[in-house]
C-alpha cells in the first residue's frame, strides 16, 4: 500500500473528544502516521507481533494491521481511548487488540514497538516508562520524540542503538485551553532503534 493512500485511509481515524492534559493525549497526525508506518513497512519490521505503546486512539496500532502485521496490540491506561480505538478498528475493518493496562506491566515480547509517548511537556521525564518497557519485550522499536532529544535517547536506551533518525514535523491543533494558535506545527524526530544490534 502506498503511503499517501495509508493516509488517506487513517485520516477516518476519530481523535479525542475530551484528551487529558495530564497523559499528554495529542493525536499523531495521520500524515505523521502513516510516514513512520510506511517507514517500519519498508524496513521489513511490520511482519509479526506489533505492538503500541499508549497507544491512544489506535492509529498506529491500526495503521500497523493495515499493512500486514500478523498481530497487533495496542495498550493504554484510559479505557474511553481503548473504547475509541477499538471504535477506529471496526471502522477500519481490522482486527487488533486494545489492552487496558499500565506500559510497565506489558510484558509479551514482540517482534516491533511502534509509539508516539508523551513527550514530557507536562512532567519531565514522562516517556521514560515507555522506552524502558519498549527496551525490555522488542527487537525493534519505532517511537516519535521531541526535537532535540536524540543524545538523551542514545545514553538511555544503551546497549541499544540508533539505527535511523529523522526529522518529522508534527501539526498540533489546538487541544487545550493554554494553546494560543489554531495550529502549532513542531518538529520531532523519529528513531528507529535496534535493541539486539
């Protein structure tokens, strides 16, 4: 499938109705999606077990079923996001598993992670968690990060490693009520990371 037709199709997707601030709940942008997606495709890393951590209203998780993956997980704390997602998936027409659970408890190893953690805007340090728990059940994880971050992410994920890093932009539309403009557009930077190199 090509990725502008990937696009099109998770551009269906229905984002949050009322996000939480605190769990930092911004949708990844369908045009953001489906070029990381796309990306892990033609890396050969969506064959097998994927899974998305936080994994909101399922668009990676379901974009990762779309193109071929053998099983898909997604999990999160929020049951009304599990509830959309899992709403998004039948829309879809594709099977994936939404799991209420805490990312430190997930603990079935698969082939990929693919994330888009909180950045830590709100509380430093919030997507931690979501790379040490990646670190500990994947061979290969995708995850999208602020700007910036690349030094932090390589000290942290050692043993690990950087295999590709690129620069994304990410349309923010406004979400909350501190958000001045319409839409902010922000850079993040993508990794491809290699737990096992």
């Amino acid at each position: 499938m090509k990725q502008r037709k990937l696009e099109m199709l998770l551009e269906e997707i229905e984002g949050f109705s009322d996000p939480e601030l605190e769990l930092e709940q911004y949708q990844t942008p369908s045009l953001l999606a489906a070029e990381v997606l796309h990306f892990a495709y033609m890396q050969g890393d969506l064959d097998d077990l994927v899974q998305d951590l936080g994994c909101g209203t399922g668009i990676l998780a379901i974009g990762a079923k779309v193109l071929g993956a053998r099983k898909v997980v997604g999990y999160d704390t929020d049951p009304k996001a599990l509830e959309l997602a899992r709403k998004n998936a039948e829309k879809i027409g594709v099977d994936v598993e939404f799991i209420c659970s805490d990312i430190s408890e997930v603990s079935e190893r698969v082939k990929t992670t693919i994330m888009n953690p909180p950045f830590g805007a709100r509380v430093k340090g919030r997507d931690r968690p979501f790379l040490s728990s990646a670190l500990r059940t994947s061979e290969v994880i995708y995850s999208i990060h602020n700007r910036g971050s690349l030094a932090f992410i390589q000290k942290f994920i050692k043993p690990a490693v950087i295999t590709h890093s690129y620069v994304a932009k990410f349309p923010i539309k406004r979400t909350f009520d501190f958000h001045q403009k319409e839409r902010e557009v922000i850079e993040v930077e993508i990794y491809r990371i290699a737990v096992h190199a």
